[in-house]
C-alpha cells in the first residue's frame, strides 16, 4: 500500500525505504521528531559524507527491513547530519555512521530524555553477521512501541460511546419481542363465493381440534376462563421467555469477556506494582552505593589536600574507557573480547532478550560491571595479588580494582536448585571441552544483576582460574527457573 498512497504517523513520512535528506530538507526530520502526534519511533542514520551514500542508504534498508509501516527511516548526508544536531543538541544528536531510534515525545531540552533514544553503533552495523539479529532488534523495538501507545482520545471516547450502546442493545432485547403474531382468531372473514359440504366439515374439525387444545391448556396451565386473548398472551410470554434465553447467553459470553479482561488488567497491575517495588529498591540501592562513593571521593580528596596534593585532587579525572559502559546487550557480547580473561560461552540471544525490557541500557551497564569484577578477580590471580575465591575477593577487593556488592552474588545455588533435576539441568552451561572434556558444566556461582520482577537477570560463571587462568561466562539472561519463578 505505502507504494502507492501517502502514509504519515504525524509529520513523519511512512515509505517502503529510507528517505535521503540533503542539507536544508533536514527541517522535515526535525519536524517528525519533536511532533507530539506522533506515535510510532523514527529510525536516523548519521554521515559525514565518509560513507558512500548508496551502500549506506541500502545497509539502512536492510536493518530496518522488517519495520515498515510500523516506523519511518532517514538517512542524512553530512550537511543535514551537522544541521540536525545543531537544533537538537548533543544528547539528542546523532553521529557519523551510526543508526540512532527515537521514540515518541522527545523533548530536546532534556539531557535525560536522550538516554531513551537508543543508539546502534557503527561496528554493529557494519558486521554483516550482526544484520539478521538487528534487524529483528529493530522490528520488536517498533512494535513494542506501537503496542504501548494509548489510543487517541477521540478514538478512546468512540470507543467507549460504542461499547455502552452495544451493552444497551443487549440489554434492551430482554425486553423487545414483537408482538406481530399469527392469532388463534382470524383477522377477518376469508370470503368465499360457494361453501362447498367439504369446506363445513373442515372447519368443524379444526373447531373441534381447537376446543381439545383450549381444553389441555385449561389443565395445564390452570385457567378456566381461556380465551383466545389469554393464549396470545402466553405465546407472547413464551416468546419472551425463548428471547432472554438468548440474551442470558450473550450478556453471560459478555461478563465472561469483561472479567477476563479485568483479570488481565488486574494481572498487568500487580505485574507493573512488583516491578515499581524492584526499581525503588534498586534506586535506594544505588542512591546509598553513589552516596558512599560521594563520600569515598570526598575524604580522598581532603586528605590529598592536606598532604598538598590538592591539584590532583580535584584535576585527576577517570578516562573515558574507564567510565564509558555498554548501552545494549548486544554492544556489551561486542565489548566482551576486550577482557582478556573472561570468556562468554552462553547463548547471545538469551543476553539480547533482555533489551526489550532494558530501554535505557541500565541491565547492561551492571552487568558489565560485574564483568570487570571478575576481569579485575583472574588479573589479581594471575598475578599473585590474590589467592581466595570470587565472595572473597568482594568483601575484601584489593585497591585499584572494581567492586560488586556481596548480597548481589551467591556462591552456589539453593539446595532446592541443586536436588531438582529440571532446575539444576538448567544450570549445566557451555564451557570448553579443553576445560571441562563433556563440554558443559554446571555453574551455581552467579551475579545476582538486578531486581526485577520474574525477569530479574542472572549471570552465571565458572571460575577456572586455577587451570586455564579464566573465568567461563556461561549465561547471561532473565532468572533460570526456581521453585518461586515457576
């Protein structure tokens, strides 16, 4: 259809392939961007003129193959890339190469609010292996975006006046049998031009049948005076009586829909109240974890001062490797080859699954973190710095290496995971067969992510440091099934 009729979501544009932008038509970007009607996410892809515009502009298509109609694309030249982020600024700007989704209601002047426009990186997307996977990336990430959206008001309120007008017509037809019925008296004389013997005798057989059925109905219904009248008004009432029969079906079907959907939205609010009570508590959590650092860099930098080191107290700055953090699941499996002695041998989607409930890369900024944990753990192994188990190293972290609180790891698993064959097979993860000859192993020690629901993440290791001198990632995903997640 987008072929060949006009398609918009707002003031964005809905076509078959990505829309080239040249310098000043960079207005109809910006427009799409900040127009508040618009419901569905815009995909931009950023130049610099470095990249060859065809190519470029078909590698986009193939990504977001999968979106159309649901999103609108656009691929900028250099000039309407530097235009486009001159108006947004940078926390909604976007870079050379890469592939950036906005969602709906951007607000430009919020440097918070561009934490929740996603960008792709220009790695990702110049992998080819990477492209089946970023394309399904991207076709959930418009989905779920129309999918949250709530209906128009007008809509809404057409809806609704809908529904009460279709819950009064059901209600009514209790009520509304038509009282046009054949009646036991003829409505008027049939006129005849000869009475035939034949014709008298018929009648006085059906007078006959008629007086023996206003007899039976005298018995059975207990009426002496039975006229004709009275049984057209039993009729009635028994035609009443079959219509409601029809209508109790309908209205019970009725409830029947209104108490399922109740249900479910029942079960959606105390889905969406569990996982509020999980964030406050990962907020208080981090809020006390920042408080402490806060108050860490504060006493280090008063003594510094008074040793007269007050110049690297307030200049020495962290490096930008140091803090930079993955924003996605499937940038931080790219990041993974970075740490020499942590390796991953678990399945990348379950990791990448969990982005669709990640939209502003926390989970996987945490989990990294964890990651340098153990980094830091097999490097002060390696080299004599350390000599206990992972815990050990948590409670008490050598200087100079990143921490990971200790409530937030368990040792092994529960002993209901550990004597339950369909939990504990769960937990039986990859591992090289030059570490483990079966290739697989079970891994209890796990980092305990976040908490979230029944998602909660997990990520599960095996601390082979003794032998090969690295730690074997075997799982990163939701929660494995427990005796509470089932």
């Amino acid at each position: 259809m987008l072929e060949i009729i006009d398609a918009w979501d707002g003031a964005a544009r809905l076509t078959t392939r990505p829309i080239v932008i040249r310098g000043d038509e960079v207005d109809e970007v910006h427009r799409a961007l900040i127009d508040t009607e618009r419901r569905g996410v815009v995909f931009v892809a950023g130049n610099d003129d470095s990249l060859p515009s065809v190519p470029w502009t078909n590698r986009i298509a193939n990504l977001t193959r999968f979106t159309i109609g649901m999103a609108s694309c656009y691929v900028l030249d250099g000039e309407a890339t530097r235009l486009l982020n001159d108006r947004l600024g940078q926390a909604h700007a976007i870079l050379p190469g890469r592939l950036r989704t906005y969602r709906s209601q951007i607000q430009p002047d919020s440097v918070v609010d561009g934490l929740r426009h996603r960008v792709l990186s220009a790695e990702r997307i110049a992998d080819d292996n990477e492209q089946p996977r970023l394309a399904r990336v991207l076709a959930s990430n418009a989905q779920l975006q129309a999918l949250e959206q709530p209906l128009p008001a007008s809509v809404a309120r057409v809806h609704r006046m809908l529904e009460r007008i279709a819950d009064d017509m059901l209600v009514h037809r209790l009520g509304d049998v038509s009282s046009k019925r054949p009646s036991l008296v003829p409505s008027q004389p049939q006129a005849a031009a000869v009475e035939t013997r034949e014709n008298d005798r018929r009648q006085d057989d059906a007078s006959a049948q008629q007086g023996m059925l206003l007899d039976y109905l005298k018995i059975k219904v207990g009426v002496d005076d039975l006229t004709v009248d009275r049984i057209d008004e039993i009729v009635r009432l028994i035609e009443v009586g079959r219509s409601s029969q029809g209508v109790q079906k309908d209205i019970a079907s009725r409830f029947a829909q209104l108490q399922a959907e109740l249900d479910e939205t029942q079960k959606a609010y105390h889905g969406v109240k569990w996982q509020l009570d999980d964030e406050q508590i990962e907020n208080r959590d981090a809020v006390e974890r920042l408080t402490r650092s806060a108050e860490t860099e504060r006493t280090l930098r008063h003594r510094l001062a008074s040793m007269g080191q007050a110049e690297v107290a307030w200049t020495a700055q962290p490096s930008e490797a140091d803090v930079s953090r993955p924003d996605s699941f499937g940038e931080l499996l790219r990041w993974l080859p970075r740490l020499q002695h942590v390796v991953f041998t678990g399945d990348p989607d379950c990791a990448e699954e969990l982005d669709s409930n990640d939209p502003l890369g926390a989970w996987a900024s945490k989990t990294w973190d964890a990651l340098l944990v153990l980094q830091d753990y097999a490097a002060a192994k390696a080299d004599g710095r350390w000599a206990r188990d992972v815990h050990g190293f948590l409670e008490n972290t050598p200087d100079g290496c990143h921490e990971w609180p200790t409530r937030r790891h368990a040792r092994d698993e529960s002993e209901e995971v550990r004597t339950n064959p369909a939990f504990w097979r769960k937990r039986v993860l990859p591992v090289p067969v030059s570490v483990v000859a079966a290739g697989r192993f079970f891994m209890g020690a796990h980092f305990k992510i976040v908490q979230f629901a029944m998602i909660s993440p997990r990520m599960h290791y095996y601390d082979d440091t003794a032998q090969s001198g690295r730690i074997y990632v075997g799982y990163i995903g939701r929660h494995l099934p427990t005796g509470q997640t089932n």
